[in-house]
C-alpha cells in the first residue's frame, strides 16, 4: 500500500475515533493509539515534523491523563527529538528534561541512559562541546552498569564525534574504532555503515585522502547492504568532498547529483537542501552566477523541512558568496545580520560566530576597523563559549590582518605568529601556510621601515 493511500484511510478512521480535540472518543482508546501509531509512521515518511510533534502532544496529554507514565515519558522524548531536528536546541533539552524526571521516577535505567545520550546530542547541536561529553559520558556508565553494549557502541560513536569536533582527532578515532568493533561483533550494518562513514570524514579532515575514500566506500557498500538510503545519501555527500580535496570538480559534481537524486527520492528536505548548497558551495569559486540560484533553492527546501540550523548556515554561505561582488557588499552585510539573528534565536553560537567573524573582514574591507574590530571580539567571545580553538585561530589572524592595514606590522607580526602556532597545533595545515606567508609579507615590510628609516 501507497503511503498517500494509507494516508487516506487513516483520516477516515481518525475521524470516527477522535474527539474535536483530536484526543479518544469514550471507549475507543485501543483504536485511537493505534491509529496515532499509524499516523507518527506516514508523518516520519513525510518529514513532517509539526504533525510529529502534533501526535505525540496528543499523545503525552493522553498518557498524563490515564496515568501511563512509562508511555509519557516517551511522548516526551519524542516531543524533544521533534524539537531538535528542527534546530530548536532549548526547547529539545526542555522535553528531554522532563521524560528523563519520568524515567528515574520509573528506575527506567535504559530508558535514563538513552535520554541522557540525546541531552547529550543537543548540547553537542549547539556547539557546547564540554557538556556534551559529561552528558555521554554518563550515559555510557548506565550502559556498562546494565550491559548494554549496542547502546555502548552508539554512545563510543557519538563521544568520537566530541573529540573530532575538539581537533583531538587520536582520541576521536580511538572511540570511533571501539564503536566500530562492537558494531561489527553485533552485525548492526547500519551503525556499522554510520561509523566507517565518520572515520572516512576523519580521514577527509586529516586530508589523508586515499584512506577516506576506503572508510567511505566501505560504508556505501554496508549501507546499499542495509538499504539504509538516507545513509547513501550521506556518503555520497562526502566522497563529493574527498573528490573537491582532490581538484576534481566533475567527479564531486557527479557524487553531489547522486546524493542529492536519493535524498529526492526519499522525500528529505533537509538532505536536498544541504547536498544543494555543498553544489553551490561548489560552483561559487567557479561561476558565483550558477551558485546563486542553487542556494535561493536550498533555502526554500531548507524551510520546507524547518531546519533552522542548515538556514543559518546557508545565510552565511550567501553573504560570502555576496563579498566577492564588490557593489553587492550591502546585501552580504544584511545576510550576515539576518544569519546572526536567526542564529541567536535557536542559539547556534558557531555559526553565529561565523556570521561576526565574515561582518569583520567585510568591515575591514570597508576601511572600517573600528567596527571589525568589535565584531573580531564578539565572534572571540563566542568561540571561546563553545571552545571552539579553530576560530579563535582565525580571530588571531584575521586580527593581523587589521593590524597590517593600519600600518602596525609589529603589532601584526606576533598576531600572525600565534595564529600559526594555534594552526600548528591543531593540525590544520593550509591555515597554518596562510598564517606563515602573511608572517613574511609583514616581515619583509619591517625590514623595509627600517631600511627606509635608517636611511634617513
């Protein structure tokens, strides 16, 4: 059967079960639930995420009133994992909040760790990186207290992905590998897909590039095994960006409209309007005229799946492609405001910082360096809340950058050293390159001072 048609006849009996309120008739309790349960199954297929949420409020109101507090806190916890696939973090953490009151109250200690592990998961969506590993690493405890190695495996998965985040890419493969082992013992193709995937984008990120391709390849083919499409889509997605690392745009190309046929296929905005934008991405360092169009439509699949996060990304991403047109830098500057507002509103702190760091070279660009100054310490602050060391790398350099226009190359000589001793550390080798030409750019213009002023 068609979803559509399921859709049809669930309407029907949806009617003759349910009060004007949308709760149970008297007496048909046992149809309702069931129908509920059909009904959260088509809203799933079809990404609709307010009809989610709209069946499990109805479903939490329903199991408060009858006293089922084993199946509220699961309405709960379901009303938070509707919350954070549309980005909103605060409200996610709120719900998971009160299932988890309900699971200790019910010495639910499964139950605990799960939810645990999604707090977890918010805190690392909004960027607070040292939450969200005390948060896993309770979880994982409740895990080895009662022996649940699958959930183990999962929470090693999500506690690798911490440590990548952190640039501590030795620990993040250490977790990853144990994950690795404990899918592969228990045959879950589908984590297993999941983790080779992540340990290919290590690889991707370390720039080691033949290894990644291998990771990758290896979990397209578990997850063609598994049938698990969206996770296709996924690695498709970045064997795009191994070929792009590569210079080889057609085959990145090819990867990207492969991705992005499945994730049509399988009606997921979300993965429609992300493989969409990594196209414009693409496109923008070669025909910013074709990038254009490919981001105007990946905001709109964007909203379509209410992913507040990708169209905060998005924004920035549209800015930038705005700067390289230098009589379009007002409308890049009114992207970034709106990227910043939105960020604020779902408290997506690296992006936002992303979105005053951008403000600031264009500020600079503008002869303003007052003002990029002021938006190089926002985008500090913010960095330094989510410990984020990668950014506060680029707040160093860029703050060189400052220095060196306004003629203060002492000044921007130690600022470009410790940006490249921060790019050095954390292994991010074309910043640290950038970091080391611009020390000999502003070297070479002290050595000019002197010779002009010993000259005179």
């Amino acid at each position: 059967m068609r979803w559509s048609e399921l859709e049809r006849i669930l309407v029907d009996i949806r009617q003759e079960v349910a009060d004007g309120s949308g709760g149970p008739l008297p007496g048909r309790d046992r149809e309702w639930r069931a129908v509920m349960s059909q009904w959260q199954e088509v809203a799933r297929h079809g990404s609709d995420l307010r009809e989610q949420r709209r069946i499990n409020f109805l479903l939490a109101i329903y199991y408060r009133r009858i006293g089922d507090n084993r199946n509220l806190a699961v309405a709960l916890h379901r009303l938070g994992m509707v919350a954070r696939e549309r980005g909103l973090w605060g409200v996610a953490r709120r719900w998971y909040m009160r299932s988890l009151v309900i699971r200790r109250m019910c010495q639910d200690v499964r139950g605990q760790a799960q939810l645990l592990h999604n707090l977890a998961l918010v805190s690392y969506d909004a960027g607070q990186l040292s939450r969200s590993l005390r948060l896993y690493r309770q979880s994982l405890r409740l895990k080895e207290r009662i022996g649940d190695e699958e959930g183990m495996g999962t929470t090693h998965h999500a506690i690798g992905l911490v440590y990548k985040q952190n640039g501590d890419s030795t620990t993040a493969r250490d977790h990853l590998i144990k994950s690795l082992n404990v899918r592969q013992r228990l045959n879950n193709w589908d984590g297993l897909a999941k983790t080779l995937h992540e340990l290919g984008v290590l690889e991707l990120e370390a720039r080691r590039l033949e290894r990644a391709e291998e990771y990758l390849r290896e979990s397209l083919r578990v997850s063609l095994r598994s049938g698990r499409r969206y996770g296709q889509a996924a690695t498709l997605h970045n064997l795009a960006l191994v070929a792009e690392e590569r210079g080889d745009m057609l085959e990145a190309t090819s990867w990207y409209k492969e991705a992005l046929e499945i994730a049509i296929e399988i009606n997921d905005f979300r993965g429609i309007g992300e493989t969409q934008l990594q196209l414009a991405n693409l496109h923008r360092g070669i025909d910013p005229a074709l990038a254009l169009p490919l981001y105007l439509e990946s905001y709109e699949n964007l909203k379509k799946a209410n992913y507040l996060p990708g169209q905060c990304v998005l924004l920035v991403n549209l800015g930038q492609l705005m700067m390289q047109v230098p009589t379009q830098y007002e409308t890049a500057e009114t992207m970034f405001q709106e990227a910043i507002a939105l960020c604020q509103s779902i408290h997506h702190r690296r992006v936002e910082a992303s979105a005053w760091y951008n403000r600031a070279i264009l500020a600079e660009w503008n002869s303003q360096y007052a003002n990029a100054t002021a938006y190089l310490g926002v985008a500090e602050n913010l960095y330094s809340q989510i410990d984020y060391p990668l950014g506060l790398a680029d707040v160093l350099h860029q703050r060189g950058s400052i220095a060196e226009e306004i003629g203060e190359f002492d000044k921007a000589f130690c600022l470009f050293q410790e940006a490249e001793a921060s790019y050095s550390s954390l292994g991010a080798m074309e910043q640290q390159q950038l970091a080391q030409r611009s020390i000999q750019r502003v070297n070479t213009a002290i050595q000019l001072r002197k010779e002009k002023d010993g000259s005179n």
